[in-house]
C-alpha cells in the first residue's frame, strides 16, 4: 500500500463542499480541513504508485475549486496503534 499526503489549496468559501466531494475518491481515506497554508490535507492510499496519476491530478485536481495539490509520499508508516497491536502478539488478555 502506498500512502500519499496531499496539501491541497482551494477556494476558500467552499472548503466543506470540496472536502466532502474528495474525501468520496476512490483512493482518498480521510481529509481533514486544516489552518495554515493549505486548506485541505487528503489522505491517499493506493496500491501501485502508477495509481497516484488517476487520483491526484486525474481527480483530486479536478474538483472544482481546488487551486493547487502537494504531494508527499510516505516511506513508512509509524503508528502508536500499530505498535500496540504489535506487541500485543500472543498475549491473553
């Protein structure tokens, strides 16, 4: 599985709009409206770097109102969750 963040910026006066319409993107696991420099932040997980293509510029960038995308790609995932369910690993409760 690749995972991919992407900063997206858009039109201020339809956040919630173009958060709802990305977040139901095939490939696209949350979204989370944010303060800062981007409006948006898109949580992309797919299973072949070739299908970054489809949902960033083929479909995240085209919802009306996006101004821009960043893109960031994960190395590796670390999670507090993930480490508990880790060593949890043969353990009776």
């Amino acid at each position: 599985m690749i995972t991919s963040i992407v900063l997206i910026k858009t039109d201020v006066d339809r956040i919630p709009e173009i958060a709802e319409e990305i977040a139901a993107l095939e490939g696209v696991s949350e979204v989370y409206s944010v303060t800062g420099a981007h409006d948006l932040i898109a949580m992309v997980r797919v299973a072949r770097h070739d299908d970054l293509a489809d949902v960033i510029p083929g479909r995240i960038s085209k919802v009306p109102g996006v101004a821009s995308t960043e893109t960031h790609i994960a190395f590796r995932t670390y999670s507090h969750h993930d480490l508990e369910a880790a060593f949890a690993i043969g353990l009776d409760a």
